[in-house]
C-alpha cells in the first residue's frame, strides 16, 4: 500500500501515513476554507490500512492551529482509527501541545472523550 | 438607506488598528489577512497565548463571513463588491483585542443567527464545552465545509459574550455586526 506523503502549506498540515512502519503523522496548521477535500484521502487510506494493519498503530498529531471545519475532519480520521483500534491494531494517538496553549490541550481533550483510543498529551517545551 | 455602510466603518476606524478591511472575502483575502496579523502581532510581542487566541478568533471569523456571506441584488448592494464584508482588528489595550466583522444578511436569517447567539451567550464554560462537543460529534459538514461550530468555537476561546447588532439597509435586508472581544 502507497503511503501519504503531503507537504505543509500555509493552511494545510504535512501528512505523512505510513502502512510499513503503521506510523501517521499530521503536523502544522490546518485552517482551509473547506477541510472535506484535503482529509477525504486520509479516511479511505485508513479504511485500505484497517484490512492488513500492522500489530501497532502510532499516530502523532501536532497541530499548530485549526479551524472547526478541520475539526470534524480530524473526527473523521480519529472515527476510523478507533475502528482498527477494535480490530486486529493497538491504536495510540500522540497529541502534541505548545507549552501555555490550554485551548490545544483542551481540544485534544475533547477528542479523548468522544473517541475510544488511548490518547497521550504530550507538552512541547520550548 | 438607513444605515450608512461607510460612516459604521469610518467609526470601525478609530482607535489603534492593526488591520480594517472592507470588499470580497475571498480564500486568497483570508490568507493574506492571517500573514499581516500574524507578523504584526510577532511585532507586539504579546504573549504567545493570547497571539494564539486572537488567530483561531480570526480564522473563525473570517470563514464565517466566507461561508455565508449571501450574494446581493443590485439595488441592495450599491457600489460594494461581491461577497462583500467588513473586518477590523483593533489592540484595546495590552493584550486585549476586538475584531470586528459585518456582513449583509436577508432579514429570514437574522431569527436564526439571533437565537444562535443569544444561546451561545447564555452558556457557562462547561456547557459551552458540551455544545461544541455535541455539534462536533453529531452534526454532518455542509458541502461548504461550514460546520456551525465557528461561534461556539469564538465564544469558548475569548471566554467573551458575543456582542451584535442588526442595521436595517432595506426591508429585506440587515447589516450584521459582530463584536468579538479577545482578553
């Protein structure tokens, strides 16, 4: 299975998911106007993923910014992984947050408490 | 008309203004608004929270007006462009900020935004929390890629009562204003 390889822009984040390691990564800012087209590949990928997952999942979210049109994305995303996380691949979502950004914190938090997948907050000191 | 779109924005003016904008809000504007903010506000050296705070409040807010400014008829929209909208970001004090943005509605929509917004200021931290988190898990993306989440997101971070106002400009249609104070 091809990974995802997408470089950072202004409004979007840098994605990289791959099957052989069962590492993704999402890390930027992601504030499009329209969050549907650019994390729609995101979801099928993982749906392809969850037929031959690897025995651990990792995924390391590290977001700078994002608007609510990519939070109900990232849902999406976290959706499916809490799907392989109940099939055959121990799922753990890493979710980075700067140092003083309780809102960052706080959304991972919010994510926690809807999803069922291990979570980690991870502070980033400076 | 009644309501004068261009003394409302001189008055928007005043003070200390980092950026005021009046024309078409466009993807290509968003961006170009968020870099000026953006290096501006590196310049204040503010504290890197509220720098934080006062881009997601911008970014909200600029897609709201992106995703549901309604094209105008002729006669209603005059010498403005299309997708017209008015924003300023304005320093009050040492990291306090307001941005304001307004845009024209149809009088059916402002029932709608009115209930919305009078909800929204009537919530405590807490419930804010569970309505954003309700409208997260359960409301689908319109194929705009608005979620209805923007107020409530606006509304959670400042920590601030939304204040608005509608401006009567004919019988059908209302200037929207919204104040959004960021402390």
């Amino acid at each position: 299975m091809e990974p995802i390889i997408i470089d950072g822009t202004a409004k979007t984040p840098t994605v990289k998911f791959d099957s052989t390691t069962g590492v993704m990564e999402i890390k930027g800012r992601s504030i499009p106007e329209n969050s549907i087209e650019f994390y729609k590949p995101m979801v099928d990928w993982l749906d392809e993923y969850a037929k031959s997952s690897k025995d651990q999942t990792v995924v390391n979210v590290q977001l700078e910014y994002f608007n609510t049109s990519s939070s109900k994305c990232i849902l999406d995303v976290f959706k499916k992984l809490e799907a392989i996380n109940k099939g055959g691949s121990k799922v753990l979502i890493n979710w980075y947050y700067e140092e003083d950004d309780e809102d960052m914190l706080e959304a991972g938090e919010d994510y926690e408490s809807i999803i069922r997948v291990p979570f980690k907050m991870i502070e980033i000191v400076e | 008309m009644s309501f004068d779109i261009n003394e409302y924005y001189k008055q928007l003016n005043e003070g200390e203004v980092l950026l005021s904008y009046k024309g078409s809000i466009t993807s290509d504007l968003i961006s170009n608004v968020l870099e000026v903010i953006e290096e501006k506000l590196e310049d204040l050296n503010e504290t890197s929270k509220i720098r934080k705070k006062v881009y997601n409040v911008l970014v909200e807010s600029l897609q709201n007006l992106f995703h549901h400014i309604d094209e105008l008829p002729e006669e209603v929209r005059g010498d403005m462009e299309s997708k017209f909208g008015v924003l300023v970001v304005s320093r009050v004090d040492t990291n306090v900020y307001k941005i304001t943005t307004g845009n024209v509605v149809t009088s059916g929509k402002i029932k709608f935004l009115k209930d919305k917004i009078d909800k929204i200021n009537s919530l405590t931290a807490d419930e804010l929390k569970d309505m954003y988190k309700f409208i997260l898990n359960h409301q689908k993306l319109s194929a705009k890629g608005g979620g209805g989440l923007g107020l409530v997101d606006i509304a959670r971070k400042t920590g601030n009562k939304l204040d608005y106002n509608f401006e009567n400009l004919t019988s059908e249609y209302y200037f929207f204003n919204l104040d959004v104070t960021i402390s």
